[in-house]
C-alpha cells in the first residue's frame, strides 16, 4: 500500500473540496445579478489600475477575459450551482499577481469554464472543447497538449477540477494562455503512471525521471496532483507539476527541493516558518512545490515553493502582514503586491480572508506571488 491509498492520508487538504458542496454568496460589493465575468473583470480592472497598467490595455485585458469566458461567465455570480476549486472559496476565478526575480510583473487570471450540466464530467466535456478553440487564439498552440490530452481524460472524474485554464499579462507583451491538467482524473494510483507517459510525450522524461529518482533517495514517492502546461508553440514553453507536501515538516520539504537547480539549502524551510508560523508536519493546508521542467534539462530548471495562508492565518490584513514580512526578509520589496491588495479589497482587511498560497522562488533574484479568491462567497461550513 502506498500514502495514495491510505485512508489516514487526508488528501482533500492538498487537491480538493467535494464537487456537490456549493458555497453561499456573502458579497457586500456586487449586487445579486452581477455575472461571474462582472466580478472577476472588475477585479482585474482594479488590480491593473494599481499596477499603473494604461487604461486602453485595462479595457483589452477585460474584453479578452469576457471573450474567452462566454456564455458561462455570463451567469449569476449569487445562484452558484457547484464548488470550482479553481479558488479556494468555489469561485471558478482567482486572481494571482506575481513579481521580483528581475522579472516584470506578471498579472493572471485562472477560471474553470463551467458546464450547463453541473457535473464534473460535463466540466471536463466543456473545458476541452474550449482548449480547441484557443488553437485561434494570436500566438497560442495546441498540439502539446493535444499530444497527451487523452491522459487526463476519464468517464468518471476523480480529484481536483477537471480542467482549468489561465491567462497572464506582462507590461509590453502579448497575453500567455495556460492550461490546468488532473493526472489523477482516473483515480490517485494513476497520477504518477499517466504523469510518466505525458513526460515522454513531451520530450521531458529525462528530467521528470531524474525528480523521480530524487525523491527515491530520500525515501519519497511523487504526488502530481496538477499538470501545467503553456498553450504556446514556442520551444521555451514550460511544463509545471505540482507536488503537495502531506505529513512531512519544513525541513523534510526544503531537502525534497534540492532535485531542482535553484535549490538554496534552508530557503524553503525558512519560509513556511516565517509565513506560517510553525514548521508542521501537521498542517491544516499542505504546502505544495511546483517543478518547472524545460525541453533539453536533464533535471527540474526551477522548484518553487507554495506556502499556504489561509486557514492558517485569520483574515487578509494578518496575511498581508506576514507575506510583506516575508518579503522584505527574502530581499524583495512588497509594496506594489500591498497596493494591489487593498485596491481590489471589497471590505476591511480585517473582515476578508482572501489569500490562498504566496509562492517563492528563492536565489539572488527571488521571485514571488500571491493567490486571491474574489472573496465574493463563504462555505457553509464557515467563512472563506
């Protein structure tokens, strides 16, 4: 028996929340027959004001993301039909900012394109025809994906949404499109054979065997829980996978990072502790690495860490607190992610809790980012 099949292991804190549970709108901003898209533009608009992004851009950004999101995001924000765990309060949209590493900054948009039939297997249904129309869109490509499409499909979904895609803008570039695949569709015992057989597609196996490889000598077995791929046809496309970190401390995590090639010994651990506040093994959300894997490496070009912030911090104003902290401690400067915070906050700080993960790329030019629900519904079993 492995950790997948153990009925102790609580893998919903790393991949998902249940399909059928639907969340409640709690908005104090949007009115009941605001639209998805009225909410996740307004957002954006706002979050791109902050950023000092040219209005004629702010109003390309907005009408590519209405474009690309009808008719479904057309709907009524306040009558949700399912939980999408796109963001962590079942919106099927969050908003994440990034910045540092000697980058520009980079401003994207995640959304599960949603299915008059609220099930899974229609979602699935809906979010592949929706890839194919992307194969018009000015700069995109396809063929990468369509080349392992069959290994994250299944009649019976298992695991986080069934597809997602992203879009992401940077000052003076055309936008980047991105898709979100589930290697355990099928089922957990299959995540790491089907995430195998994408690597050889892609012409990466030699460094995804090399993770693999890795892990092994420290006793350690892959979790892909998401599969990440640019919908680029450029050679420098990436591939992403994320592996959640279930009962293990900080220390155990910072030493699993060292089979990337930015590994800085300690910068890892140090993060979950600065942020967090504690080093596990017992987390309420579990961290989460995301590999970056690049045609030609023989090993992962990047590990970059996600450390959880919500539940483990109360509201939005504590998680700001903690994340600039962070930041400034890292050698980054968090002062444009605190301005585009409370440009896109609909309530105080202190009455929201919005963050989900901030993620880190350590080394000289450390790069990071932050994940935002659009903080318009809460759970019944509490607020998001």
């Amino acid at each position: 028996m492995t950790d997948l099949d153990d009925p102790d292991v609580n893998h919903e804190r790393a991949v998902t929340r249940p399909h059928h549970h639907v969340p409640v709108y709690a908005s104090t901003r949007y009115p009941d027959d605001a639209s998805y898209l009225d909410v996740a533009c307004d957002k954006l608009r706002r979050a791109a004001v902050a950023l000092d992004v040219p209005p004629a851009r702010q109003a390309d950004m907005t009408a590519l993301l209405r474009r690309l999101c009808r008719p479904w995001g057309d709907a009524p924000v306040a009558r949700p039909r399912y939980w999408s765990n796109v963001s962590l309060e079942g919106m099927p949209f969050e908003l994440s900012y990034a910045w540092g590493g000697g980058r520009e900054w980079e401003l994207r948009m995640s959304f599960e394109t949603l299915a008059e039939t609220p099930t899974p297997e229609a979602g699935l249904d809906v979010c592949r025809a929706f890839t194919r129309r992307l194969a018009d869109e000015p700069g995109a490509g396809i063929s990468r994906y369509l080349a392992v499409e069959d290994l994250f499909v299944a009649p019976t979904v298992v695991g986080m949404s069934p597809m997602a895609h992203g879009i992401s803008w940077t000052p003076g570039a055309a936008p980047g499109l991105k898709i979100y695949l589930n290697p355990n569709i099928a089922g957990y015992e299959h995540g790491v054979a089907r995430t195998s057989e994408a690597m050889e597609r892609l012409g990466l196996a030699r460094a995804w065997r090399s993770v693999c490889d890795g892990l092994a000598e420290l006793g350690v077995a892959p979790r892909p829980v998401v599969v990440a791929m640019d919908l680029s046809a450029a050679s420098e496309a990436r591939v992403k996978i994320y592996l959640p970190h279930l009962e293990v401390d900080a220390e155990a995590i910072d030493r699993q990072s060292a089979i990337a090639a930015n590994h800085v010994p300690g910068a890892f651990a140090a993060a979950l502790r600065r942020v967090t506040g504690h080093t596990g093994p017992a987390w309420r959300k579990v961290p989460v690495t995301c590999l970056t894997l690049v045609a030609g490496d023989s090993t992962a070009a990047a590990a970059t860490l996600y450390v959880p912030l919500n539940p483990d911090l109360a509201d939005d104003a504590a998680a700001c607190a903690a994340v600039s902290g962070f930041v400034r401690e890292a050698g980054g400067d968090p002062s444009s992610y605190a301005a585009l915070l409370h440009a896109i906050a609909d309530r105080p700080l202190t009455d929201s809790a919005t963050h989900n993960f901030v993620s880190f790329r350590p080394g000289p030019q450390p790069r990071f980012a932050v994940y935002l629900a659009p903080g318009v519904y809460r759970h019944p079993g509490g607020a998001t």
